[in-house]
C-alpha cells in the first residue's frame, strides 16, 4: 500500500504495546508488535465495519507492516483517508 500520509514522524503508541494486524479488526492475525519505543510511519487510515478508526503502518524498528487502532495511538493516527 502506498505511502499517502506525508507527515513527519516518528511516531510512537500512546504508552502500551499495540498489535499490528493484517486488517482493520481486533478479529484479523497480528502481524507484528509496535510499542513506545518504535518508530512509527503512518500511510493512512480506514474505517471499520464498527466505526473504530485504524491506522494503516510501518514500523521502522523492525520492518512490519499493519493496522493498529487508532485508540492505541497518540495523535490518533493518520490524517490520510486511505480511500476504502
């Protein structure tokens, strides 16, 4: 997925660890791990089916890629509508 959300980072969660997922749901398989200490950059973000918000991602420090509820996050997330 390209990488829409232009803004600086980087970007950390909000003081706990989130798990990264391969879709917008808690339901979907946890593709890696971001806590504090990485760095976080932002692509976009999208809507669930339970109207939550989830950021689309790529965590810096170890190289996964997924989606983290914007809840998790300090700024809430990305600006950036993914566009679905």
């Amino acid at each position: 997925m390209s990488d829409l959300d232009s803004r600086s980072w980087p970007r950390q969660t909000s003081g706990v660890s989130a798990n990264q997922r391969s879709g917008s749901s808690t339901s979907c398989g946890v593709t890696g791990y971001a806590d504090n200490q990485n760095v976080l950059d932002y692509h976009c973000y999208t809507v669930s089916s339970s109207g939550s918000t989830w950021t689309y991602l790529r965590n810096d420090t170890d190289g996964t890629y997924g989606w983290v509820s914007d809840s998790l996050l300090p700024d809430n997330g990305s600006l950036v509508y993914c566009g679905f």
